[in-house]
C-alpha cells in the first residue's frame, strides 16, 4: 500500500543555472543614497542662490588715512564751540510798545549808544506835568518862607503871637516837604523816559533781533505776546572756545598749555590759541570737563557758535614730518572685548582686530591692524559680521 503513493517531483530542486541573478529585485539602499545625494545637491544650489540674491547691507564708508602737523603731536583733541564771554539780550526796564528799531544783524554798536526807542508820549507827558508841579511847589516855598521870616520880624517887637510864628513855620517846613516830592517826582518821570531807550551796555555786534517796530517789549517778558529783549549783543573781542574734555584726560591739559584751534568751517586754517581756564567742576552726564581756551589772534572769519576741535600740545610743536595712522572713532567697536574694525574686501565685510592709540578728536590713533587707504565701515551695526555682502550708502 506505501509503495502505491506518489513520490514528489525532485527535479523542481534543480538549480537552473541559466536563469540571470540581475532577475532578482534590488535592494533599497540604493533608493537612500539617491535620496541623500539629491538632499545634498539640492541644499549646495539653495545656498548658492541665496549668496547672489541676498541683498546687500546698505553702509557708510570710511578711509584710514595718515595724518600730519598738530593732529598727529598734539597729546590730546577737544571739541567746542566758539563762544563770547561778554554777550547780553539787551532789554527795556520799561513796558512799552517798540517805535524805533536802529540797528540790524551784524551792525556795531558803541557803549551807550541807543539800540531802540519805546512809544514814550504819555510818560514825556507825565514829566511835564511832575516839572509844573515841582514849579508850583517851588512858588509856595517862597511864598510860605517870606511869611515866616515877617513872622519872625514881628514876633521880635512884640506884634505876632507865638501861634502866628509857629503856623507860618509849620507851613514853610510843609512847603519844604512838598517841594522835594515834586523834585522826586520829577526825577522818577524822568528815568521813566530814560528807560525807554535802550542802550548798549558795551561796544558789541548785534547777533539776533529778537522784536521788530511795533511789538510790546516788557521785562522779563511778563506776557505771552510781549517780547523780553530787543537784540543779542556780543563782544567779538572776547570770542573764546569752550572744549569739553574727558575726565579721563584732564590731567594732560593745565592753564597756559599751547592750543591749535580749527574751525569745522575752515578746515584748512589753523589758530594758536592758549589754555585760559579749566572750570573747577564735572559735567556728571558726559563725564567731561569744561576747558575755555582763548584765541591768540582773532579774524571776521571766528564767529559765535562756531564748532572747533582744540589741539592740545605738551612740549613739541607741529611738524610736517610727523605722520600717525588714524581712523574716525565710527569706524571702531567692539566684540567680544577686542576692539575691531570691518575692512571692506570687494562687496564684502571682514572683521580686522585692531589696536588704538591717542585721542585725535573725530579720529582715533591706529597702532595696528590697518593700512594706510583701507576703506572701512562706518558706525558697523551689530549684525554685521564677516563675509556679510555690503554696498556704499552714497551709491
């Protein structure tokens, strides 16, 4: 009976030799080396797209140059202004309306000398009648003391009381007194006119007009609608220069120290000026100290509120032959504790570590790091860094 069941098929096990392996299906790592090789293409062409279409960082630009005569030996540069010591608002100790105006900007006036006039009818009026009043004060005087000394006459043979001579000398003492009101009235009157012309408290140049003819002119400006002075007065003789200096250098600067003063206004002209005072206090705020540096020589170009820079020199004087590296203090700023400058390579920003020297003012002294002619940017914003894409702001 087992004989009778059919045995298997053993030929299904043969290996058919001729059957290709390639048949066979592939295996999926294949499918994520393509995928990693497409992701690493695809991220290589993003960033490269994004370098040329990123727009470029809108910046000022600077140059590092070289600099020569007073700013490179000074030991130390200020900023001020130009200012007069003697400089007044000139103003009315009356109220009034303005009638006469004689002067403009820039006119001199001498000491003394009447700027302007106020509508003085009514108080010209009122003097004359103080003068009348001090006539008819001067009429009863003498009326009142010629009634005394015949009092006086009389009470000596006997033909006036004691009460007669003393109600004529009550009355002459009374005119007396009314006399010298009147006179004080008079005179009250009188520097009320007086003070309604306004004169120069000293020989100056009118900087401002500060009311026009017509205007109510008050002291201290007591109204809204009135004005407090008529010009601005100044003493172009006693222009001066008013520099703050750091407290940090103060110690360099001391009365009498030789100065060169530049006016922004005439860059090219230079003023030798001397040390006049060092105000014995701070500015809390600014940490500065103010220095008032006085001219040597003056011209019609210094001019009140002029800006300046002050150079201060120890013992050496300007030279041409001096030559200092300097840069604008916009330039420089610091990351990381190190004071760095960004250098502008072609259309790009490079980070350069630099080292400072002396104060120049605008400038800073550069000891290394740069060159002479490198082009850097100006007041760098804190995202820039290296390798960021920038364009001139003037372009």
């Amino acid at each position: 009976m087992e004989n009778d069941k059919p045995r298997p098929d053993l030929s299904l096990l043969k290996i058919d030799r001729e059957k290709r392996y390639d048949d066979r299906p592939k295996s999926k790592i294949w499918r994520y080396i393509a995928g990693v090789i497409i992701l690493i293409l695809f991220i290589f062409v993003f960033y490269m797209v994004r370098s040329r279409v990123t727009p470029a960082l809108n910046v000022k630009i600077g140059t590092v140059s070289l600099i020569t005569g007073s700013d490179a030996v000074s030991s130390l540069v200020a900023t001020g202004y130009v200012v007069a010591q003697r400089k007044a608002e000139v103003a009315s100790k009356g109220t009034g309306r303005l009638k006469e105006l004689n002067f403009e900007e820039g006119d001199t006036v001498g000491a003394g000398q009447v700027i302007a006039v106020l509508d003085n009818e009514d108080i010209k009026a009122g003097l004359e009648q103080a003068r009348a009043a001090q006539t008819q004060a001067e009429v009863d005087t003498l009326n009142s003391g010629r009634t005394y000394r015949r009092e006086q006459s009389l009470f000596k043979t006997g033909a006036a009381t004691d009460v007669d001579l003393e109600n004529a000398e009550a009355q002459y003492k009374n005119s007396l007194a009314a006399l010298e009101g009147a006179q004080a009235a008079v005179r009250t009157a009188e520097v009320d006119l007086d003070n309604t012309y306004i004169r120069a408290p000293f020989r100056g140049t009118v900087l401002t007009k500060n009311a026009e003819v017509g205007e109510i002119v008050a002291p201290f400006a007591s109204s809204a609608s009135s004005k407090g002075s008529v010009v601005t007065l100044a003493d172009m003789s006693s222009l001066e220069v008013e520099a703050d200096v750091s407290e940090s250098n103060i110690n360099r600067v001391r009365p009498g120290q030789r100065c060169e003063i530049t006016l922004d206004a005439y860059p090219t002209v230079q003023y030798p000026g001397v040390v006049k005072k060092i105000v014995p206090t701070a500015d809390r705020s600014r940490a500065t100290v103010l220095t008032k540096v006085t001219f040597n020589h003056l011209d019609d170009r210094v001019l009140p509120e002029m800006s300046a820079r002050v150079n201060f020199f120890l013992d050496s004087l300007p030279t041409t032959a001096s030559r200092v590296l300097a840069v604008s203090k916009d330039a420089v700023t610091t990351r990381d504790g190190q004071k760095v400058v960004f250098r502008i390579d072609g259309q790009t920003a490079t980070m350069i570590p630099i080292q400072v020297g002396r104060d120049l003012g605008k400038m800073v002294e550069v000891t290394s790091g740069l060159t002479e002619g490198e082009k850097v940017v100006l007041t760098p914003p804190g995202k820039l860094a290296t390798g960021q894409k920038i364009e001139s702001a003037t372009n």
